[in-house]
C-alpha cells in the first residue's frame, strides 16, 4: 500500500489478483480488469486529481479526471479489461491542490500469460515477440534497471588506440635505479602538449623491460594514456620497489564535482521507482537538455529505522559498531529531454525516490575539475614483499597453512578519482595487497578490461584483496580474472550505480564478491563465475549492515546469498550454484531476512548477456561489438 509522503491524499492500489508488493512481479492476465486506486484526501484541502492508464509513450488508453472535496475518499476505476496483446502498463497519477505544485505518483504492472513465457527466458525480464526485452515490474514500477550506459563514453564505444607521441627505453638490465622521476617527468612533458580535436595529448610508450617505481606516479591532465609493450614476462613491468604502502598510480583531476546548489528543485513525484528514467519537478525551468546534474535521493531517519540499520545487533564481546545515520545518493546524470515539469536523464536511478523518507532534488552539477580521456594499457604490474613476514590466519580465524602476509608494499596499482572517460586495459598485477584497479568515489564511464590478478601478498582480513575495487559509478568491468582475492569484484558503501561485472571470474577466493557494505545500489553480476554474497551483514566491519539493494545477478555461477533488503529488492536470474544461506543460525543478527527473487535458478537463460542485449537494444549490434572488441597487444606505434 503506498501512503500519503507530502500529506497530498492517500492512495491505495486495489485489485483482488495483483500482487502489491514491493520487489514482487505485478503480473495481470489478459482479461482481468484493470486496477482501481482508492484515493483519500486530507481533511484540510480540496484536490483535483487525473489519472492516466499507459503502456510505453502512446497515448493514454484511459483516462479519469475528478475533484474531491477534503475528507473525501473514492474508489476510482477505469472500464474495460486487460489486453490479450500483453505488455507493461502504469497508471500516472497527478494530484493538484489549490497554492500546491502539483504532486505525482505512479503504480505498474505487466498484462502477461505467465506460461507463455519459454522456459529458457527469464519470467521477470524476457524478449517479447518482436524481440525487444521486456521488464516486469512490481506494482511501484521498480524492475530490473537498464545497464547500458556503464562504460566508456557511457557505454556502446570501442576504447581508442591513441599514437604514442613520447617514448621511454628501461634502464639498463640489473640497474637498481629508480625510474620514477623520469616517468613522472615523461607524464608532465606529455600534459603541456595541446590536446587534439579527439581530446588526447598523446600516449607515453614505455618500451619492454623493467621500471623500478619507488614512489608514486601521477596522471594530473585529460587526453593521457600509458601504455606498455605487454603484460607479459617479457612486455613492460612496472616494478615497485621499497618497503612503503602506497598506490603504484593514480589518476586525479583537480577537484570532485560541484553540487550548484542554487539550482536545486524538488522532486514532485511521491515515488520515483529504481529503474526509471523520468521524474517532475517543481520547476523545470533551470534545466535544458545537455546539462550535467545529480539526482539526489534523500534517506532520512524514519528510512533508516524501515530497514532495521538503526538497530544493528552489537557485535558480540567486541562492541564497535556503529548504527546507520541519515544519508543521501547522487546520481550523476545528463538531461536528454525537459517536458514541462519532466525531466527525463540519461541512465535511470537505481533507488527508489520516495516522499515519506525524505523525497528527492535535482541539482545541476559543476565537473569541469574532473579529468577526462585517460588511459591505462598493455603492462605487468609487480611489486616487492618481504617473504619472512608470514600468517595463517584467514579472517580471524585458523588456516591451513602459512602464506606471505607483508603489508609494506604496493597496495593499489591504479586508483582512478575525479575523471570520467576513463579506461584500464590488458594489465596482469602480482604481489598487491589491496587491489589492481579501484574505481573511487568520484569517477565515472570507467572501462577496465582483460586484466588479470595474481599473487596477493597481505594479512587476510578486513581491507586486503579487492582486486577490483568499485566506488563510483556507470563503470564497466569486463573480462577480468583474479586468484587469491578476498573480494574480487567487489563495491562500496553508499556506490550509486547502475555499475556492471560482465565475464569476470575469480578463483582460489578468501571470501565472496559482493557489494560491501551500507546500501550500496543497482549493481550487475553479468555471468560472473564466483562466491557472490549480497546480504545484511549485520554487526561486521562495524556494523556494515544490508550491504546491496537493486542487485541483478545474470547467469552467474557460484555459490550466492541472496537477500531481501526492506524497500528495495535483489534479483538472481538464471543462476547455477549453491543458493546459500547467509549466516550460521543468529551468528550475526537474529532477526529475520527475506530471500531475493530467484528466477530459472539451476540453469541459465536468454539472453546470454543482459547488459550486451541492453547495449544492442539502445545503440545496434554494432555497439554491442565494439564493447567486446578485444584491443592490439600494443596499440598503435608512433605516427600511426
């Protein structure tokens, strides 16, 4: 039932067969009446209100238009009976109040025959009879999100192969010399050249062989890209030296982006459902096309006690943990379209934007200190440990054998923040103690691709091993291996997706692939083969709590804890593996958890890739082609 958020009316789905149910299939049969909604006004004011019966953008195939008095309460109803043709319906709701902007809300469902539905396809999202894939929401309208803008360029592009405008040659076998200094150097030399009409300076080739690093390379500028003579035992290794924990490399613009606040208006919906695209505002004037904005989600205290995180059970004999406070989500996104109070943006929210815990805003963004254009390829990463310093502790707890644990070593080979337009590709790493790639909080359209990881060399514990490591958002991540991670593929807290693992595998693991901890949103395990946890994790890591909401797992294999958080869901679709419970019995909270929704669990499904058929339905085949491209070993060599 959804309730009245802004004290507008109440308003009530009724229907005797439609499940109302948030994270639930809404499934009508053809031939069943349409739903009625049950409207409530307030006792203080006088309400017209308009209700549209819609499938996809054609005209409203129904449409009721009432005034209530205050106090009023109507079952409001539309004639006629579900179509046989099938498809996805909302019914719009717009509610004006006199002095008010007028306020929003929205319910859905699907008119399907379930048994229609082949076996081999997924029952919640499958390809229709002209082949184009049809999402079935719940009666909110959340459903399974679009993932196609994840990646470079915001998905669909082939990585460039940049000319190489400045060469380095290693220093001379068995030389103990440290090499950063002049790589830095090659790195700034680069970044004074003009960038071109394609927004490249150029790329520094480092020939093959070995480059000692004892400090920290810097990429500061757009249109960079290192690149090596491969990753290979006898292409280009970046060798770090020296007893010291740090990054290898990082790629930093100048500043995060900048919320203009003075830009800010309202989200009018009373929900906005995870998925969607399209919302009003109170004033839309502020806003064209084109423009770079965050959709900000708020989560206010009355939220936070909804889903339980204000009263996480305390860690037993240890204390420490923290229960959840108020936050929001920014979800970076462009404006394609401005309709009078609509707007309409790029890629949709994947959270749901609900009045009564705290609504929303859109706000126009400032990330002009992001750098952009920058790439990271065709290199071995390594790096030097002391192999005396041993554990046998996984976690805390007694292993089998004794493994390498030094900690003062490289930690990350690559940490990417503030830029956009970035990518890493065919990088093998050995050696490192937390990951190969992190994508970090204020990075975004990041590609990595055909990297491997090996060799992890630290305690295995909380904060080591996340080989790839994902904060920020609208990343793609495809085709990357890892042994001896603890959190291979793993995401954040608080990570405002929607962000892909496409093709990845990971073995020999320590612990599970996962989003992390504290409501980290709309992430996709796109046939990924390894342990996936996506949970409450109750008391760990300090009270890490329900850790992934708006999670879609896709002919995924492994072991996988699937769960249901309140207010939001988690999908498993074509899933083959052991579906496994979370905990041990009240190991890390008594209370009750619902599962996920598991679909086809025991055997896969088509479409084989749900973010490759995304992909080709927004942008062709072509697009889907370019993004699976495997690159040159080497890229292009200089004035080519």
């Amino acid at each position: 039932m959804m309730k009245d958020q802004g004290q507008v009316a109440d308003i009530v789905l009724e229907h005797p067969s439609l499940v109302r149910e948030i994270g639930l299939p809404a499934v009508l049969r053809p031939g069943a009446a349409w739903p009625a909604l049950r409207i409530h006004t307030p006792a203080r004011a006088t309400i017209s209100a308009e209700l549209r019966l819609v499938s996809g953008r054609t005209p409203a195939i129904r449409r009721l238009v009432v005034t209530m008095e205050a106090g009023e309460e109507r079952k409001l109803s539309f004639e006629g009976s579900a179509s046989g043709g099938g498809g996805v319906y909302e019914i719009g709701v717009q509610l004006n109040a006199d002095g008010s902007p007028a306020c929003y809300d929205r319910f859905a469902f699907a008119v399907a025959d379930e048994a229609g539905i082949p076996p081999e396809q997924s029952s919640i999202a499958y390809l229709d009879r002209d082949g184009s894939m049809t999402y079935v929401p719940d009666y909110k309208g959340n459903r399974i999100a679009d993932f196609s803008h994840c990646g470079y360029q915001g998905g669909g592009v082939r990585l460039p192969d940049v000319p190489a405008r400045l060469e380095l040659e290693p220093a001379e076998a068995g030389s103990e010399a440290d090499d950063t200094r002049r790589i830095q150097q090659a790195i700034d030399e680069l970044s004074l050249l003009p960038p071109g009409e394609d927004g490249f300076r150029g790329a520094l080739l480092l020939k093959r062989g070995v480059y000692r690093i004892a400090g920290t390379l810097t990429i500061r500028e757009s249109g960079i890209v290192l690149r090596g003579e491969g990753q290979g035992e006898d292409g280009t290794i970046l060798h770090g030296t020296g007893a010291v924990r740090r990054d290898l490399l990082q790629v930093r613009g100048r500043a995060a982006p900048v919320l203009l606040e003075n830009t800010a208006t309202e989200i009018t919906d009373l929900y906005v459902p995870s998925g969607a695209r399209s919302f009003h505002v109170a004033d839309a004037s502020r806003y064209t096309v084109g423009d770079a904005v965050a959709v900000i989600r708020h989560g206010n205290a009355e939220w936070i006690g909804a889903i339980g995180m204000d009263t996480i059970v305390p860690r037993p004999r240890v204390g420490g943990t923290k229960q959840w406070e108020a936050f929001d989500l920014a979800f970076e996104r462009i404006v394609t379209a401005v309709e009078g109070d609509l707007i309409t943006v790029d890629a949709p929210v994947a959270n749901a934007i609900e009045r009564r815990w705290g609504g929303g805003r859109l706000v126009r963004c400032d990330d002009a200190g992001r750098i952009e254009q920058v790439g990271i390829e065709n290199l071995r990463i390594d790096s030097d440990f002391n192999p005396d310093i041993t554990d046998c502790q996984v976690d805390g707890k007694p292993g089998l054998t004794s493994y390498c644990a030094d900690e003062s070593h490289v930690a990350n080979f690559v940490v990417l923040d503030r830029v956009k337009n970035a990518w890493v590709r065919d990088v093998t790493g050995y050696h490192l103690e937390h990951s190969l790639v992190t994508i970090d909080r204020h990075a975004k359209w990041v590609t990595v691709q055909d990297c491997t990881v090996r060799d992890m060399v630290s305690i295995i514990t909380g904060g080591r091993r996340y080989a790839f490591h994902v904060t920020g958002q609208l990343s793609l991540v495809q085709r990357c291996d890892t042994e001896t991670a603890r959190h291979a593929f793993v995401f954040d807290a608080r990570v405002c997706g929607p962000n892909v693992f496409l093709d990845c595998e990971s073995r020999i693991d320590y612990n599970a692939s996962e989003p992390h901890h504290r409501w980290s949103v709309g992430g996709l395990y796109d046939n990924v083969r390894a342990p996936l946890f996506i949970r409450d994790r109750g008391w760990m890591g300090s009270g890490h709590g329900w850790s992934g909401a708006n999670y879609v797992t896709w002919n995924a294999e492994g072991p996988l804890t699937l769960q249901q958080p309140p207010t939001a869901q988690n999908y498993a679709v074509g899933h083959i593996g052991e579906q496994k419970p979370p905990f041990l019995p009240n190991e890390h909270d008594p209370r009750p958890r619902r599962d996920g929704f598991w679909d086809r669990h025991g055997r896969h499904v088509e479409p084989r890739s749900l973010y490759l058929r995304q992909l080709a339905e927004r942008l062709g085949e072509q697009a889907v082609r370019s993004v699976t491209a495997v690159s040159n070993d080497c890229g292009p060599q200089p004035g080519r």
